[in-house]
C-alpha cells in the first residue's frame, strides 16, 4: 500500500519492480529521474528483485514527487522488526530535490507507518561528514546515540 503525504508517495516496491529498476528497463508507467536509482541503492533493490517476497510493509519503495509522479529517491526498512521491535531505514535523494524538505516528509511518513506496524523503535546512521542528512535525521524526531570514526546512529522511539 502507498504512502501518500502532501508532496509525496511512497511506493512499496515488488520484486518485478525493483528488477526493472535496477536493469532500467521501464514499463510504460515508469517514471523515473535521470539519476535514479542511487549507486547505494543497487544492492538492496537488487536483493529484492531476487526475492520472491510480495508486498510487505518492511520493504524498499520509491520516493516519488506527486506533482508528476516521478521517482526521485528511495526509503526503505533493512528487514523486519527484530524481538525487540527494532527497524532500521535508509533513503537517498537525487541531487537536484534535495534542499526542500523532501527526505524529511519521507522519513517521518515511513517512520510513523512502522510504527503503526509494529516497530517500536526505528535506527538509522549516516556519515560523520553528511550534514544534511543529520538535519533530516534530527528533523524527524531521530535521536543521536552514538558515533563511530565514520559513522554517527540515531534512534527514534
């Protein structure tokens, strides 16, 4: 099911989807930015295409404007909640729609529909050096818990 905010939606990606995405081959209502997908997002969407999983909450999806519905990034949860009601999430934009509050929009939407969902707690990271990132991140309502030499986490819940 989508998840549909004031500027964008969120598209739970299927196994079809994510193989056509990564080989960039489109169906007719594919629509997607020139730099989609990102370099970082390859790998998980091309687990996904060599899954056999339908549509799950605890998945990858697409970020997509809906003034045109184009994907311009993707969020996505790196399995299901753990015992303790654990998830973690990612997501990436294209560089020309960062700067307007999109990853945010995103970042909450997803976060609230884990919980909804049965996670009582989401964790996310990003490098030291992402600035901007760290503002989504704290934007959202995340918490920072701990840092590495490369690596700052951050908690909501």
């Amino acid at each position: 099911m989508d998840i549909v905010t004031d500027r964008l939606t969120l598209h739970p990606l299927t196994p079809w989807e994510a193989q056509r995405i990564v080989y960039r081959k489109p169906e007719p209502d594919d629509v997607w930015h020139a730099d989609y997908p990102l370099d970082d997002e390859l790998n998980p969407l091309r687990a996904l295409a060599e899954s056999r999983e339908g549509e799950a909450i605890f998945t990858l999806y697409s970020i997509r404007i809906n003034d045109g519905d184009v994907a311009v990034g993707g969020i996505g949860f790196f399995g299901p909640p753990d015992v303790k009601g654990s998830v973690e999430i990612g997501y990436g934009l294209v560089e020309s729609v960062r700067g307007r509050g999109l990853a945010t929009e995103a970042l909450i939407a997803a976060t609230q529909c884990a919980l909804r969902n049965g996670a009582v707690q989401i964790k996310a990271d990003t490098d030291l050096k992402n600035y901007a990132s760290q503002g989504v991140l704290v934007k959202a309502g995340f918490t920072e818990v701990s840092r590495s030499d490369e690596l700052i986490f951050y908690e909501f819940g």
